[in-house]
C-alpha cells in the first residue's frame, strides 16, 4: 500500500525555484501539486506529492539543484498528512486557461 507524502521546497528567487523543481519531477514518480506560490519578499514555493520515499528523493534532487542556482530556504516532507491539509496546499485550477488571440 503506499503511503502518501506531500513535499515542499521554499526558495529565494524563481530561477532557484524552477531549477529545484525540474530536478523533483526528473528524479522521482511525483507529481506538481498546484502552481508555484510567491509569498513575498522573493521567496517561492512548490509542493509536490507522491509515495514517502519518491517525495523524499525527489526533494533532495531538488534542494540540491536549487541550492547551485540559488538560495534554499526550506526543503520539507510530511508523511501521511491528514486529510484536511488540502485546503491550505495550492490547487490545480478545474478551468482552461483561455487563449488570448490578437487581431490585425
């Protein structure tokens, strides 16, 4: 049975973000769990969810490859989250994005 387990990397700047997250999704059977959230002052978060072991392997590849392309300032696992937790974690929105179109 897996267990499932939501990791969170917090870094400073976006490129940090970016370069940390491309190696999560690289390096384990995750899953991005909603957009990357700004939450002031330059710092940026993903979250990403998958088995424990998945989610901790991924997070390391992605605090690693952060950390050379900037500054990292959270890397953290939580296992077997309790249900209710969904509701403060970023979502992925139900609606298409729509396309805009120009006319010449």
């Amino acid at each position: 049975m897996m267990q499932r387990a939501i990791g969170i990397l917090e870094t400073k700047g976006l490129i940090a973000l970016v370069t940390g997250t491309d190696a999560m999704l690289k390096s384990a059977n995750v899953t991005l769990k909603g957009p990357m959230k700004g939450v002031g002052s330059a710092l940026v978060s993903a979250t990403v969810e998958g088995d424990v072991a998945a989610v901790k392997a991924a997070l390391d590849a992605g605090a690693s490859a952060a950390q050379e392309a900037g500054e990292v300032v959270s890397a953290h696992v939580i296992a077997r989250p309790v249900g209710g937790l969904d509701a403060v974690l970023p979502q992925r929105s139900s609606k298409p994005r729509s396309t805009r179109t120009t006319s010449k």
